[in-house]
C-alpha cells in the first residue's frame, strides 16, 4: 500500500475532528448537565426517558386532580358542617315547641325562628364554589339545584374525579341525597309508615303548625302537636343522613392525603430514574473533558509539527 503525504495529512485531520467532536460532546454534557442530548447520544436510554417522561406527566396530572378534589371536597365539609349546626338550631326550637304551655305568640316566635334556620339552609343548599358553580347540582352546575319550595331540580349523578390510576372518588354529592334523603335505618311514623325524606318540606310543616293559632282547642292542639313531633322525628334522621355523608367526605379526605404521599414517593423514584438515565455524573464527565482537552492540544501539537515534513524528509 503506497503511503503518500496526502495521506498522512488527512489520517491527521480525522484524528483532530473526531478528538474535537468528543472534547465538545463532554462540553455539551457539562453545559446542559445532561449525558443525554439527542437520541444518538444514547438510544436506549432515551427511549426509556420518553416512557418515563410520560409517566412523570401522568403522576403530575393526577397530583392536580388531587389538588382540585382535596379543594372541592373540602368546600362541601365546610357547608355540611354549617348545615349540621342548622339542623341541630332548628331541632332546640322543635323540641322547645313541644312544650304544651306556649301561647300563640310564642308559637309564633318560633316559626319565625324556623323561617330563618329553613331560609340559611335553603342558601347553604344552593351553595356555589369559588367559581360559581352550584356544589350540590351535580353536572348541573349552572343552575340553582333548589327552588325556594325545597324541591330539587339539579342533576341525579354525584361530580366525580379520577384522582389515581386505579382510583375515581365522588368530590360532589348531589343535593337531593343530602337534602331530600334518610338513611336505611332512618326512623319511622309511629304507623309504620316512611319518614318525610325532604329537609325543607319538614320545616314547611313544623312552620306552618306553629303559625296556627290553636287557643284552647284541644283538636287543634293535637294536630299541631303531631305536626311538631314528626318534624322532630324527620330532622333527627335528616341529621343522621348529613352525618353520613360527612363521614364519607372525611374519609376520602383522608385517603386523598395518603395518595398525596404515595404520588410524591412516585414522583421523587422517578425524578431518580430519569437522573440515572440522561444526567451527567460529574465526576466522570469532567475527567472525561479534561483528558479529552488534553489529547486534543497533543493532535494540534503533532499536526502542528507534521506540516512542514513529508516522505522526503522521514527517509532521509
């Protein structure tokens, strides 16, 4: 094989550019802290950091349906709570008009009484979040779930969230099991019949009873009366239905939190995963990029001292 200075000359040439290449690849490493820039840097590794980026996106997106849930279940304990409060206001007065001795007036005071507690509890149950969503309409949101004779005309399906990959939670009850419905257990009429199952239409009844002046008759006094208990009966099991409801909300709040945990696990293993994949290590690289620098001054230096020899001169 005939060797020629041309040769030796391009030979020389290669050995700088791709001495050159590498010292930049390392620079390009350190520069952007990444041992992995483009697909060629390292194949495998950056097709399973585009798998693994797709991961992290998912465990990003349920972190905010969490974010959202946590918001808007926590909205709903606090109008349950304040409805609960309500409900228990209104059965002092009930169990104080039970008391025979009132005289109309009285009666009339505490129908007014009532009037108030049914006004706030119509208001909480027509509640509206931050953005002026309905709480207890469902998918209905745009429009008040109740009409001010207490019935309920939003929608029938419970707001849910997929707040998981293997999790969906209710984050929105409806308002006609909050406030139109008893639990299985729930009390019934003396004769055996169901409770009154709307909150409102049991306060209308009590209202009105009260509102009714009975004087001495004892026919009316009785019908008043029987008015009186079986609101007393229907606001104890309405009291009982918010309440399990309410425990169901604290429960998923608490399971949000423990999934909150295992999504920052999730997320810190895979921020280590795709560190180990296309990030620098330092120290390596660095070392690399020193020798590397090295080695190519030596090229320069040879090349520099070949260009004024040829094959003449190496045979002399």
């Amino acid at each position: 094989m005939r060797v020629t200075t041309l040769m030796m000359y391009q030979q020389n040439m290669r050995g700088i550019t791709d001495s050159q290449s590498t010292w930049m690849k390392y620079g390009e490493q350190m520069s952007t802290g990444l041992r992995v820039n483009r697909p060629s840097d390292d194949p495998i590794a950056a097709s399973q950091a585009v798998v693994l980026s797709q991961a992290q996106a998912q465990t990003a997106q349920f972190a905010s349906a969490r974010s959202f849930a946590t918001q808007r279940i926590s909205q709903e304990e606090n109008t349950l709570s304040q409805v609960t409060t309500a409900i228990q206001s209104a059965q002092e007065k009930i169990v104080y008009a039970g008391n025979g001795t009132l005289s109309d007036d009285d009666r009339a005071s505490l129908a007014t009484d009532l009037q108030g507690i049914r006004d706030q509890l119509l208001n909480l149950a027509n509640s509206q979040d931050g953005n002026g969503r309905y709480m207890f309409a469902g998918y209905s949101t745009d429009t008040a779930p109740f009409a001010a004779d207490g019935t309920y005309g939003g929608g029938t399906t419970n707001v849910e969230q997929q707040v998981d990959s293997s999790r969906t939670m209710v984050i929105g009850h409806t308002g006609d099991k909050i406030f139109n419905s008893i639990t299985s257990n729930a009390v019934k009429e003396p004769n055996g019949d169901d409770s009154e199952t709307n909150l409102f239409a049991m306060l209308d009844s009590a209202i009105k009873a009260l509102n009714t002046p009975v004087a001495d008759n004892e026919a009316d006094q009785a019908t008043a009366q029987a008015a009186i208990d079986k609101t007393n009966r229907g606001l104890r099991n309405s009291l009982n239905n918010v309440l399990t409801v309410r425990a169901e909300v604290g429960t998923q709040l608490n399971e949000l939190d423990k999934l909150d945990a295992l999504g920052d696990d999730r997320k810190l293993s895979q921020t280590q995963q795709m560190s180990d994949l296309v990030n620098v290590d330092w120290n390596e690289t660095i070392s690399n990029y020193t020798m590397q620098q090295a080695a190519l001054q030596a090229s320069y230096k040879t090349f520099s001292d070949m260009q004024g020899m040829s094959l003449f001169q190496l045979n002399k």
